[in-house]
C-alpha cells in the first residue's frame, strides 16, 4: 500500500489530488519484462538470468524422477530450509537468503507448469518481492545425463532495481550450488 501511485492515477485518468485529469500522450502502462512463446517465458537482456549446464553420472529415467520430484529438487535449491507439497503441481518453499551480513526468510509459491517426460520441465515461483522463473532441460548422453538449468528472477517493488543488480551477481553462483546439489543427490 506504500508504494507510489502517481502512474497508476495518471494512467486511471485522475491526479495524486483526486480530480478527474486527461491523461497525457506520454502516460503509458509499464511494460512486462518478460514476453511469453509458446509457453517459455523468454527474459528480456536486463533481467538477472542464470544457466548451468552439467553431466550427471545416472540415466535419463532416474534423473527425470529425481528433477520431477518437488521435494527433492526443492532442497537443491540453496537457501532451501522446507519443502511444503500442496497439491501435485503446487509446492511452497521457505527460503533463508543471506545478503552480506544480514538474513532474510523468504516463503515461495512454487508451481509446475509443463512438464514433457524426460525432456523438459518448467516451473515459476511467486514471493512478495520476486518471480521466478525455472527451466530444467534433460538429454541422454550414453550412460550419462545432460542437464540445461535456467533460473530467471524479477524483483518486484521499491527496491527492485537494487535487488535485480544484486540477484545479477548472486545468480550464477546459485545456478552453479543448484548443479552440484543434484550431482551430489544422484550420484552420492
């Protein structure tokens, strides 16, 4: 409720006063930045974007039923503290994340929505001051299993410039911990 509704009102057709006003030419409504294809969602340059790409030492069937499984993958996620299933493609995630010396709990609603057996799966995320977007990529690769994981994030609010700029340095690392979290939970 704190945030500033100036666009909103000019967009609305009234002022911060109250009074009807006509809107002026440059008065537009903020754009998404994220366009959506054929159900992918495709992240804009500026959005902080990380990809891991890695082998795993199992078959393709036992690593799409580990990646397919909410539980497990959740706690592969770092910063994962508990993994709350609420129906078979809703999942709730409370999150610790660690900025510098200060901590912060997080609570993501995370829901599947696609999933092509062994191939691919693709998930979103919603938290008061973020979304998420997830893609998990799978190929056979003889006795081995290629995974492709993207992780999108878009901050919502005041302090969403900051937190983009900072998510944008995190990112990649957390990608990286994500991929040796599954390695280690496939291969022992």
């Amino acid at each position: 409720m704190g945030e500033d509704l100036g666009p909103f009102l000019l967009l609305s057709g009234f002022s911060r006063l109250g009074s009807a006003s006509r809107p002026t030419a440059r008065a537009q409504p903020r754009r998404r930045r994220c366009k959506v294809f054929d159900n992918r969602c495709v992240p804009q340059p500026h959005m902080p974007e990380g990809t891991a790409t890695f082998e795993v030492r199992a078959p393709i069937e036992r690593v799409w039923a580990f990646v397919s499984d909410m539980r497990k993958i959740g706690g592969c996620v770092p910063g994962v503290q508990s993994v709350e299933i609420l129906d078979e493609t809703r999942a709730r995630w409370n999150l610790k994340v660690k900025i510098g010396p200060l901590s912060q709990e997080i609570e993501v609603l995370t829901e599947t929505l696609e999933q092509v057996p062994l191939k691919h799966g693709m998930f979103r995320g919603q938290a008061e001051n973020m979304d998420i977007t997830g893609t998990i990529d799978l190929a056979p690769d003889g006795r081995s299993t290629k995974v492709t994981y993207t992780m999108t994030v878009q901050a919502k609010g005041p302090l969403a410039r900051i937190m983009d700029n900072f998510m944008k340095t995190r990112l990649k690392g957390q990608t990286e911990e994500f991929a040796t979290n599954v390695k280690k939970s496939l291969e022992g």
